[in-house]
C-alpha cells in the first residue's frame, strides 16, 4: 500500500513541479480536467459497468451507492458534535472530515494493488461514486462554500459526465443491451478508458502543487478533521464490514471500503471552494496536510485490516 502510494505521490510531485514552475499552467490543468471529466472518466466508467457489472450475480450491488451516500452525512454530524460551541462559524470544516477522494486516488492505488481485479474494483468504485456524488454536490457544496453568497443547492451540478455514463451502462445491463454493443465500438472506449486513471493522478498532483500555505490552519483544527477522518471513521467502516460480514461475501469490496475510508479529502473541494467562494486558503492549507496525513494513514489501516480479518 504504502508503495503504491509513493508512486502516485511521485506522478504527484511531477505534475505539481510542473505547475509551480510554470511548465504547465492553470489553463493547462483545467483543460486537462474538462477533458477528463467529460471524455476519459465517463469511458472508463461506461466500459467497467458495462463489462463488470452484474446486478444478477452481486446481488448486493445497491449498497455501495447507499454507503457513498449515508455516511459522508452521517460523519458531518459527527463533525459537527467537535464544533457544536461555534458551529456556525466552522460549518465549512465539515466536509474536510467526512467527504473523501473516492476516484483520483483510490482508483491507481486499486490498480497497483489489484491489477487482477481492477475492473471489478474500479466498478465498486464508480457504484460508489453514485451516492457520494449527491452528497458532494448538495449539503458538502453549501457548508464548504459557506462564505458564497450564492446558497441555492444546483441539481444540474450532479448530472455530471461521469455520472450519466454510469446510468447509461446500468440502464443497458440491466436492459441486457450491453452484449449487443460490437466489439468496434467497445474498443475505442476501452482506449480512452486507460487514459483517465494516470490523467487523474496527474490532475490531483497539479491541484495540490499549486496550493500555497499561507497561513497555517490551527493545531486543533487539524487534529479535530484528522481524528475524525483518519481514525473514526476507519474504524466505524470496519465495524460496518464485521457487523454485515462484507468480508466473508466479497473480500474486495471490503478492502475497497477500508480504502476509502481512510482516504484524504475530495479533490473537488477545492474546486467547489474556487467556484463558489469560501475561505480557500483554509481549505487548501487543510487539505495539503491531510493528503501527507494519508501517506501513513492509509497503509496503516489496510495493514490493520488485512491481520484481523
């Protein structure tokens, strides 16, 4: 784990040396995103759902998008009970602790550890992503951006890419279209597919590259988002997983959900903060200490799942 997170960090460390010497620029990344949001990313998730997908033999599939849904909100409210003397003015902490990088990092840390089964575990993945996305783009949008005087919640920002290919595959497998599609068609897809995992690396190096520390977040800040998603919530994931015996039915969905529990922030939080408003420096400075948090964290927990399960 640990390896594969190190290589990662070193595509990282290209892309955010790239960004702060100016090789690359701001346009640069964000074309490199626009291209990976709505060409890359929508192919690799129409062609895993499409190939991997089997509602029929994973009977259990709808729980993912479930879990990527409840307990994003479940961890805000445990946020909240840290900052229940002043939570008004710290609402925007909230989703630092409970919203996690499901994609760009879980994606090429699940390809290193699991080439044999990447298909399988980038389709938990983007199942994941199902229900993550709508608590992303609704309640984490208005507490990270608290300081916007834009408020209203946009449902259209949940109708992403990514998220209409991954209906579109469902809607086909379950349809049984998805064996009529011919393999000239399936194979371009499958071209551009490969591109978005190393592109999505790439992107997340860039990002947090380009983050200045200007004023360093409060001690207690950090140790409050860092208690609450380095250790609460790995440990309420793996309480999940014995308590429903996930790891007894499908071993690779509980090591996926191990992973993303100890995952650091989305990505998209700053995006959202530099859209919408709120206290970007804030956000970035927490974010950047908390992705070098996740370097020992993340391996930490795996390690510690892998010897008692």
């Amino acid at each position: 784990m640990l390896k594969a997170i190190v290589e990662i960090l070193l595509v990282s460390a290209v892309a955010g040396f790239m960004v702060r010497k100016k090789i690359l620029t701001n346009e640069n990344i964000k074309g490199l995103s626009e291209a990976t949001i709505k060409v890359f990313l929508p192919a690799l998730t129409f062609d895993k759902v499409l190939t991997q997908f089997s509602p029929y033999t994973d009977r259990f599939w709808w729980v993912l998008p479930l879990v990527g849904l409840m307990f994003p909100i479940m961890f805000m409210g445990i946020t909240a009970v840290f900052y229940s003397a002043n939570l008004k003015e710290n609402l925007n902490k909230l989703p630092l602790a409970s919203l996690q990088n499901v994609g760009y990092l879980v994606l090429p840390i699940g390809e290193i550890l699991y080439p044999a089964q990447f298909g399988r575990f980038a389709l938990y993945v983007f199942m994941l992503t199902l229900g993550f996305n709508i608590a992303l783009w609704t309640v984490g949008k208005v507490l990270i951006s608290r300081d916007s005087t834009d408020r209203k919640i946009n449902f259209k920002e949940m109708i992403t890419p990514p998220f209409v290919a991954n209906v579109t595959a469902m809607v086909l497998v379950f349809l049984h279209l998805n064996k009529a599609i011919p393999q000239v068609v399936l194979q371009p897809i499958q071209i551009l597919s490969n591109a978005a995992v190393p592109l999505g690396m790439f992107i997340l190096g860039a990002t947090l590259g380009n983050i200045s520390i200007r004023n360093m977040p409060k001690i207690l800040d950090i140790v409050k988002l860092t208690f609450v998603k380095f250790v609460l919530m790995p440990v309420v994931a793996i309480g999940f997983i014995l308590l429903f015996k996930v790891n007894k039915t499908n071993a690779l969905m509980a090591d996926l959900l191990v992973i993303e529990s100890a995952a650091p922030p989305a990505a998209n939080l700053i995006v959202i903060v530099k859209k919408y408003g709120g206290d970007e420096n804030f956000v970035a400075s927490a974010m950047l200490l908390m992705y070098l948090s996740a370097i020992v964290f993340m391996p930490l927990w795996l390690g510690i799942w892998k010897s008692i399960s």
